[in-house]
C-alpha cells in the first residue's frame, strides 16, 4: 500500500538533515504533550508562569529587544518573474532565495528539538480550509500554534487522505537580524522563517500562510483570502445577518468585532456574534452568494490600549489560557500594559526583564514602557463570550456587506456606501489612513493600503484588483460595499465620531440598505445616509456635528485624486483599466460637483 504520507516524510528528512536537530518531536494536540511542553519551557525561561487563580493558564512570554514586530523589510514574495511580486512586495528570486536562507538553516537546531506541528486553517476536511506543516525549534511557536489553529494527531489522519500540505519551515537560529529572512515561496507552497521568534514572523499560519500564500492560492482557486473582520449582527426575530470589514491597523478592528450595543440602542435587543477578527477566506457557494469562514482558532492581539472601555468582551476573553507576550510582569503574577484599566502599578518587570517604575527614562530621555508598544496576547477564540456558534461551519456563513475603513482626519465622511461592486473595488483600491503620533514617520501622512493587504498580498496587486473584479462577476448577488471613518475631526482636532459600541449605529444602516429599507443621497464618491435614517437614540450628538461628519469638500477631494494617481502609476499596466476608468470618473464627479 503506498503511504500517502511519504512526500511529509522525505520533506523532514530533508529539513532535518539541513537543520540538524537532536530530536525531531511530533506534536499531537494533547493537552498532556501541551502541559509537558510548558514546564520545560519554564525550566529554560522561555515562559513565565502567572498567578493560576487570577490568570489561570496563562503565562508570559518576552523575545529578544531586536525582535519585536514583523520585519517588513526582510520579509520577501519569492517568484520566479519579478513582475507577479509585484510593486508593492520585496521580491527575491527563488534560487537565490533558498541558497541564503539554507546557509542560514544549516546547523541552526544543534542541541535543540526540531517539533513538527500538522495544523489546519479552518475546519479540518472543509472545502475552505487548508493543511500546513511548520517545523520548529520554538516551543513558544508550538504553544502558541496550538492555540491559533487546529494542531495534532487530527490533521495528520486528514493528511492520509489528502496528502497536500505548506511547506512551512522556522528556526529561531540565532535571533541575529542581520540574520533574519521570512521568505514566501507561492509556486512552491512554501514558507521559510529564520532568525525570529516574534509571533508575526514564526507562528506561520497566520499571516504567512492565511494571507500571503492564500491570497496566491485564492486567485488561482477562484476565492478570495482577506484581511477581514467577520462578525454577525443579530436581530430580535432571531435573523442574523454577517458582514466582512477590512482596516489598517489602529483603526479598531477587534473592537468592532467583540462590539457591545450601546445603551441607546438596546431596547431593540441587538447582539453581536464574534466570527474572527483578523482573517476572513470567502467562496462564491452554489446560491451565488459570498460565505465566509475565519480560518484561524484564537486572536494575536495587540495589548496596549486594550480595556474595558475600548474592549470589554476581548478583557474576558484573556482572563484564562492566555499566552502574553512582552508586557510588564507585576509583583502579585499577573500583567499590566500602558492604557489597561486600574491604576499604574508602581513596579514591575518590564519587557525588557528589567525592573520598572513608573517614570523611568533611557539615557538619552526616552521614557522606559512597562510594555512594548506592540506587546500581543494569544488567547483561544473559543474563550471569547460573543464566539459565533457558526464558527466550526464547513460552508461559513453568508456576507451581506463588506465595509473598508480608515483613519481619516478630514477627507472621507463618517460613512458611504459604493455606487456597485466595480465602484467598491476602486474604493478598496485606494484605501489610506493618515499616520499618528504614536506611528513612525510624517505626523499626518497618507499611508495607502488597499483592502488592508498592502504587507500582506501574496503576489502582484495590480492582479489582485482583477481578481476582485473577477470575482464580482462570479456573483450573482455580491456584498454591497461601504467605506466607514471613525476618525473624523473638526477644526480643533477633536474627533466627532463616540466610535466603540456606537459604531453599531452604522453598521445598522448599512444592513438597511442591504434590505433596501432606506433610501439614500447619491454623491459624487458614493451612496451617505440622510441623517434621519441613523438611529441617534440616546446619543446626543447636534445636527451640525453630524452634517460636517457625512460632509464632502471638493478641494480635499481633488487632492485626494491626485495622490490615488501617483499610487496607481506604480502598477503601471497591471492596474485594471476598470479602476482607471472609476478614477476618471470620480474626478469628473467631483469637478461637475455630482
């Protein structure tokens, strides 16, 4: 009988002959092999236990002071042609790709363990899903990918039957950054990660595989894999409808996912199921319509800011079976991050390991954090109170919006709705937010990111738009598509919009359109709500604050079509000649004030 898992095989021999681990380790998803995992991890001072009675299950976790973020810079789309890399990804060629990176691989798990973890994005046997295959020499990575996917002796029966898998390869080597590469290889199903152990680096399932990989895949395959938020909106009569939003960082994603209605609305008994709040992979099915599923199984979330303010569900959600990573170490075992609720503790350990009190400074002035500004958690899904109960369905659930946003002081109104499904794939294509005082780079400056996937698209994204295209027409009923801006500001710099659980205000009207219960004013971007048709119950908020944040200023406008131009000429003949003609469109709008 031939064994189905010989490709898997050979392909760790080989790893492992590169590598040269001392023992190779199958991990097969027990909560045994786990525990066994963890204390030998807080033997060498990979992990820190917390307090079991106010953390139960939880512990922390601090990388090295060089690595402490995806490194965008060493991260590479690796084709054969530089041209389906694309503009917008560093590219390397293959060849070259694999002879550094191997001189790197070579030896770097002496005297370690080299684990194996057969993971699933997705429902195990779903037609969404997809099976990868890290080896690692972090047990940090295994823990954390047990918690992110499903991991173990599961897939592996799986893998009997369909023997295709990514190819997914990590060391932490030496942890040197002149060291470091995180190579994408699509033609080849296959990641290779050297010389990190931050989570967005190594655990490469998430971005690696669900995004950049899969984006690849999606196209190939006719779907589509997104940086999306997928969350359900629940009425009273028990109807419950979904949508898909796309964000660049800082603008709120999680929260809009885990939102709580706010006081105002609540007598119309709304409530709001958690489907994911990172990655959404969507199939036309065979009514036609989009359906979704978030193929990962926990969050990698961002510490700093989060409360029970900006998130009440995601604070229950880390209270159990919880891996931190880069906070501050209070005396009592428990955690604390810059914006957490309750006071600021008067010491601690901080990130760095070293002891902290609040108002300590570098040598040369620079405050000292508790916490890394980009100090994460990794915590089960399943933890989640608003967990969807449609999160294990094979087919996903159905998308009746897509809503793209971004962190706009001036230019785009609190919300609009495109003109069709050509119109909101030029509006995803332009997608921007201006950066802010706590983001390195030019105070207000224009960051474009299309769909939120500029670091994140797997090939060239003048094609990606095609496929958004391509897409479109494989529907016959499409998602509407809506762009949102919770960042709006007045003359003062205060921003007009509550944002939080009021943002559900928004999202109501954006359903009722979808039922084509309201009408709407047509404008030269898009379709905005007349003002009586958002429910401001409960929410005082004066008429003019209201009418300056759906307002739309040629001048800001105009500008804004010069720069969308210089974006696109990057693309050069790869930008669909559809989104060129909506540009077109848009300024002869905006100049004949339609």
């Amino acid at each position: 009988m031939k064994d189905k898992l010989r490709e898997l095989k050979t392909w760790i021999n080989d790893c492992a002959r590169l590598c040269q681990p001392d023992e190779i380790v199958w991990i097969d998803g027990s909560q045994a092999q786990k525990e066994r995992l963890e204390k030998e991890a807080f033997a060498t001072g990979e992990l820190f236990p917390l307090d079991s009675n106010k953390l139960p299950g939880c512990v922390l976790h601090r990388t090295a002071i060089n690595d402490v973020a995806r490194t965008e810079g060493l991260t590479f789309i690796c084709t054969k042609k530089k041209r389906d890399a694309g503009p917008t990804n560093n590219w390397m060629a293959p060849r070259a790709a694999y002879r550094k990176a191997r001189a790197i691989f070579k030896g770097a798990m002496k005297g370690r363990t080299m684990y194996v973890i057969p993971f699933s994005m997705g429902p195990i046997g779903s037609p969404f899903s997809k099976i990868g295959v890290e080896l690692t020499d972090s047990r940090y990575v295994v823990l954390n990918m047990l918690i992110m996917t499903k991991a173990g002796r599961d897939v592996l029966k799986y893998l009997r039957k369909d023997p295709r898998f990514t190819k997914c390869l990590h060391s932490k080597a030496e942890l040197d950054i002149e060291k470091r590469l995180i190579l994408h290889f699509p033609e080849d199903n296959t990641i290779w990660s050297v010389g990190s152990g931050y989570g967005g680096n190594v655990l490469l399932g998430k971005k690696c595989l669900s995004l950049r990989i899969a984006s690849y895949l999606a196209k190939r395959e006719h779907w589509m894999a997104e940086h999306m938020l997928i969350m359900g909106i629940e009425k009273p009569s028990g109807q419950i409808q979904y949508i898909a939003g796309a964000f660049p960082s800082a603008c709120g994603k999680t929260n809009l996912a885990m939102l709580l209605p706010p006081n105002g609305l609540k007598k119309k008994g709304y409530r709001i199921w958690t489907v994911g709040d990172d990655i959404a992979w969507m199939r036309v099915d065979s009514d036609g319509a989009l359906w979704a599923i978030n193929p990962e199984a926990g969050f990698f979330g961002v510490s700093p800011g989060t409360n029970k303010k900006s998130n009440p569900v995601m604070m229950q959600t880390i209270r159990k079976d919880t891996i931190f990573t880069n906070v501050l170490l209070k005396d009592d075992g428990t955690v604390w991050w810059e914006g957490a609720d309750g006071k600021v503790p008067k010491r601690g350990i901080n990130w760095e390991g070293r002891r902290w009190h609040p108002g300590m400074k570098y040598e040369d002035g620079r405050p000292v954090c508790g916490a890394h500004p980009n100090a994460r958690f990794t915590t089960p899904i399943v933890n989640c109170p608003s967990v969807s109960f449609r999160l294990e369905h094979h087919h996903g659930v159905p998308i009746s919006a897509i809503i793209l946003g971004g962190r706009r002081a001036h230019l785009a109104p609190l919300i609009y709705e495109s003109f069709n499904w050509q119109h909101g794939v030029f509006v995803g294509a332009t997608m921007a937010s201006e950066r802010t005082a706590a983001q390195f780079g030019k105070l207000g400056e224009v960051r474009r990111d299309p769909m939120a996937m500029l670091p994140f698209c797997g090939y060239n994204m003048g094609d990606y738009f095609a496929h958004w295209l391509v897409m479109g027409r494989r529907m016959k009923r499409p998602p509407r598509i809506f762009h949102v801006n919770w960042f709006r500001q007045d003359e003062k710099g205060k921003i007009l919009w509550p944002g939080f659980g009021e943002n559900l205000r928004v999202l109501e009207w954006i359903l009722d359109r979808c039922n084509n219960r309201v009408e709407a004013k047509k404008t030269a971007i898009g379709y905005l709500p007349k003002i009586e048709d958002l429910d401001m119950t409960g929410l005082n908020i004066p008429k003019d604050r209201l009418k300056k944040l759906l307002d739309i200023d040629k001048k800001d406008w105009l500008k804004e079509i010069q720069s969308i131009k210089h974006f696109f000429a990057k693309f050069k003949r790869t930008l669909p000649k559809e989104i060129r003609e909506e540009l077109r469109l848009l300024e002869q709008r905006i100049k004949s004030n339609r």
